[in-house]
C-alpha cells in the first residue's frame, strides 16, 4: 500500500445529488480508490437511501433522509408539495452544516449543480469547494443564473467535457474551469453478440430520446423483421407523466410487439455483451457514461452529435454521429451496421482502443485531484502564487 494511502493526509467530503445508481454518482464513486491513493480520505452524503449507497459503503457515507430541496418546478410540486419542502429546507441545511462542522473536510466536493445550495452552505464555512458539473442545461435564463452561482459558490469548477465548459466559462469569472473527462474502469465483459440484437442505456426521459429509440426500432423492423431492441434504464425519475405515457405508447405499437424489452434497472455489462449495436439518440449529453461503457465493450455506437458526445466519437472512426430526433436516420444505421459485419466490427474495435487508452479512471483521478489542489490554493495560496496558477491552466 502506498505511503499516502496510509497516512490520508486530506479529508474530502463528497456531496452526491441523489442515491440512485446513474452516470454522475458512478463516475466520481469510480475514482474513489484512486484518490485514497493520492492521500485523500474520502467520506459523503447523500440525500436519501437508494441503490447507490450500498456501493459508497467505503466511504462511511451520512444519509439524509429525504433531501427536500428540488430543482424543477415539477420536482418542487411532487409529494409532500410545495410549502413542505420549503419548509423542510432550512433545517435540511441546518443538518448538512453541523456535518460538515463534524467531519471538517479539507475540500467538499459538489457533484452536480443540482447541490449547489449544499456548495454555497460549504463555502460560507471558508471550506474550499469544488463543483464538478456533469449537466449541459439547455441555454436560457434558469442555466445561466444556475452557471453564475455556481461560480460564487466554487472556488474551482470540474466540467465533463468542453461543450460543458464553454456554457460555464462566460459566466465563471476569476473561478477557474477545469475539463475533466469521465472515465471508466475496465468491463471484464466477453462479447457474444446476438445477431440482430440492439439497445441502448439510459433513464427514461425526454433528454436520452428514449422515443425516439422507440420510433427507430419500429422503423428499423419494418424493414428486418428479425431485428429485436432491449431498452436498460430506470423510468419515472422526472416525475413526467406525459413522456411516461407517450413511451407506452410507442412500445405498445405493432412493429414491437415480440421485438421489444424493456428491461428496467440493470447492470449494463451483460446486456452490453449481447448487443450487436449500441445506440444513444440523446437530445443532450454532457459526456454519458453509457457510451463509454460500450466503446469499451467493443460495441459499435451510434449517437446522436450533441454535448459532448463528439468529444467520445469520430464520426466513422470510432462510432457513428448523426443528428439528433432523426428516427428514420437512426434506423438507416442501425439496418446498415446489421448488414454489414466488417463495418460493424471495424468500428467496435477502433472503439474499444479510443476507449480503453484516452478515458481511463486513471486520467480522471488525475483530473480531479489537481482540481482539488487548484481549489486549495485558490482559497489558501498568497495572490501572487493564484495568479501564477490561473496563467498555467
């Protein structure tokens, strides 16, 4: 074991903005022992009880029970309604306070502007904060208030890829933004890919274009009957009825009857290891952990060309871009790779090497320690050396 394993020599305080098991936990609980290397002892927080605390078990991890604090108005009208949650909020923050006053951590890590009321509350402690935005909101007044908050509240800001960075940077100011890239540990998986078996990971929601999925499997088996698509993700978490309903519809039509599961929580790998094709026609990503996984998997990824989903894929190199809310599009590629093996695999292949050397937990690790340095000496270095390290990023 490493001699600043040993020592832990700095606290971190990791604040996770839900406890369900999606992309923006996974990636930072996957850089975890690689931190504890660099001499960090980490521990967390956590709003409420869910799949993903099991997994922070390491960490010793403090759960609140039932974050009241929402960030949508639908979130805020959900149960136990309005006047509750405002006035659940003051003594939720109360309690996030007297943690922090009882852990004293050298830097709180804020994963996700969806805590940035626990960032601010840090901050007011003198505790430096680093907010790690995985979000690519789309542009207008709530993101780019949400964007300058952010930048008083963080004394360093962590963005998953440079289309994140780009929203952030005109209204960050003299608080510095770093490009850390999500990474991701090695699958293990064996491939033994069903002919004609395709499928996609993700929430069901309107921003992974999860009807849109829908409407280009049916397109797609109108045209190979023999074609079958497998859906993994959770549903319901937006609290959106009316996408809900509209996904029932479309995987009630015809074309998908017997050519259609929806499969629901899961661990992706085994499913990543049958797929012949892996498909992701967001509407927006920031950098999704879900197409990593197949590229390094060996899949062959179609993906829509938002966010920062041309900073995974070259377009024909390592997987294939086309534009998003193009169903028909989407189907055309997936009949194409179907029929052609050689492409399907060329591309798999060149995939699992972009993946499997360029995003590594290793390079993140890297990545978010240096930015937990950078916010150590943005609230502690003498002006001189600040501005010597704002020039050098």
């Amino acid at each position: 074991m490493p001699e600043n394993r040993r020592l832990g020599l700095l606290r971190l305080f990791v604040v996770f903005h839900e406890s369900e098991a999606l992309g923006a936990g996974r990636s930072v609980l996957n850089c975890i022992d690689g931190l504890t290397d660099l001499g960090w002892t980490p521990s967390a927080w956590f709003p409420d009880e869910g799949p993903i605390v099991d997994d922070a078990a390491a960490l010793s991890p403090v759960v609140y029970d039932a974050r009241p604090i929402a960030y949508s108005a639908r979130g805020w009208k959900a149960a136990p309604g309005v006047g509750t949650r405002l006035a659940r909020t003051p003594g939720y923050l109360r309690e996030f306070r007297r943690e922090l006053l009882r852990t004293r951590p050298n830097v709180v890590h804020a994963n996700t502007l969806r805590v940035l009321p626990e960032a601010a509350v840090a901050r007011s402690l003198g505790i430096p904060v680093v907010l790690h935005v995985h979000e690519l909101p789309p542009a207008g007044a709530k993101s780019s208030l949400a964007f300058k908050w952010a930048a008083r509240a963080a004394d360093a800001i962590v963005a998953v890829s440079n289309a994140v960075a780009a929203r952030l940077e005109p209204h960050a100011g003299d608080t510095p933004v770093l490009v850390v890239p999500n990474g991701v540990p090695p699958l293990g998986v064996e491939r033994r890919p069903e002919p004609g078996l395709v499928g996609t990971v993700g929430t069901i929601c309107d921003t992974k274009g999860t009807d849109v999925f829908l409407q280009a499997a049916a397109i797609a088996r109108g045209r190979v009957p023999g074609l079958r698509f497998e859906h993994v993700g959770q549903r319901d978490l937006d609290n959106d009825r009316a996408f809900a309903r509209r996904v029932e519809t479309l995987a009630a039509a015809p074309a998908l009857i017997d050519g259609l599961q929806m499969l629901g929580r899961q661990p992706a790998a085994d499913a990543l290891a049958r797929w012949e094709t892996f498909v992701l026609p967001s509407r927006q990503d920031s950098f999704p952990l879900a197409s990593l996984e197949a590229m390094q998997a060996g899949l062959p990824v179609v993906a829509s060309d938002v966010g920062g989903l041309p900073e995974q894929i070259d377009h024909l190199e390592t997987g294939v871009l086309i534009p998003s809310e193009r169903p028909d599009e989407l189907a055309d590629w997936i009949v194409r790779l179907h029929r052609d093996p050689e492409l399907r695999d060329r591309l798999g292949n060149a995939a699992a090497e972009h993946a499997r050397s360029t995003f590594t937990i290793d390079a993140q690790v890297r990545g978010l320690h240096r930015a937990y340095l950078v916010a150590l000496n943005m609230k502690y270095a003498p002006p001189p050396v600040r501005t010597s390290m704002l020039e050098a990023l």
